[in-house]
C-alpha cells in the first residue's frame, strides 16, 4: 500500500508505504481527547516505510507515564499526524486516517479499548472487539 498525507493548513506532507500491520479504531479515553471525542482511527505501518516530505511535525509525550505515547502534530493547525506506541507496536508508525489524503483506502480490522466506548460512538459490523489490547 502506498499514500501520501498531509496537515489541514499543508505546511506537513509525508508518504508512506508499506504492508499494513494493523487498521484499529480506538477508543481509549486519551484517543477521544486527541480526536475530539471520537475513537481515533489509524492505519499502522512499518516505520521504515513512512517519511515526511515537506515541514517538520512537534512531538508530545506525556511525562507522567510509565509507556507514553508519542504523537506527532503539525505546529500551525495542531492536525495529529501520527502516534508511536514502540512498547506494544515496536516500528510501526500509527498515521491518522484524517490526514490521508485518500482515507478511503482505510478499513478496519478491529476495535481496541471499548471498555471507554461512548454511547455515541459507532463500531463497524462484523470486526473483532476488544475491551483492552488484544493479547
């Protein structure tokens, strides 16, 4: 699979390729605050095939956590690039699906974190659900 991405205000751009390792929506508590209450979609890619091509994103980790994950956004428009979880997904690089600039590429395999599900949250038919990361 190969796409290219970019920020809303267009000052990031980035390519990637590769075999996709996983394709989750998430519904952790702290994914509902990146995505503004809804789960956070993200397609994972090996590391190696992901490379940004215009502008350099600002990091963020939490300092108060054992694992925090590392997420990447624009400095312009706060667009959320992608995340780093190297402790559960060692080398793959989670992008965001809103960045794509064809997210239509993107479907599911399955839903992580449900037991922070809203009411109003939606989950696609017939994909495996985890209350937690799936072992």
């Amino acid at each position: 699979m190969d796409f290219t991405g970019g920020c809303y205000c267009g000052d990031i751009r980035y390519k990637a390729s590769g075999d996709p390792a996983i394709n989750l929506q998430c519904h952790c508590r702290e994914c509902q605050y990146i995505a503004g209450g809804s789960p956070n979609v993200t397609i994972g890619l090996p590391a190696a095939g992901f490379e940004y091509t215009q502008g350099t994103p600002k990091q963020f980790k939490r300092d108060d956590l054992d694992n925090p994950v590392i997420r990447e956004f624009c400095g312009n428009c706060g667009t959320q690039i992608l995340s780093i979880a190297d402790f559960a997904l060692p080398d793959i690089k989670l992008i965001k699906v809103g960045t794509m600039d064809d997210p239509s590429l993107f479907s599911p395999d399955m839903a992580i974190f449900t037991v922070d599900q809203q009411t109003f949250h939606q989950i696609p038919g017939g994909i495996p659900s985890f209350d937690r990361m799936p072992g």
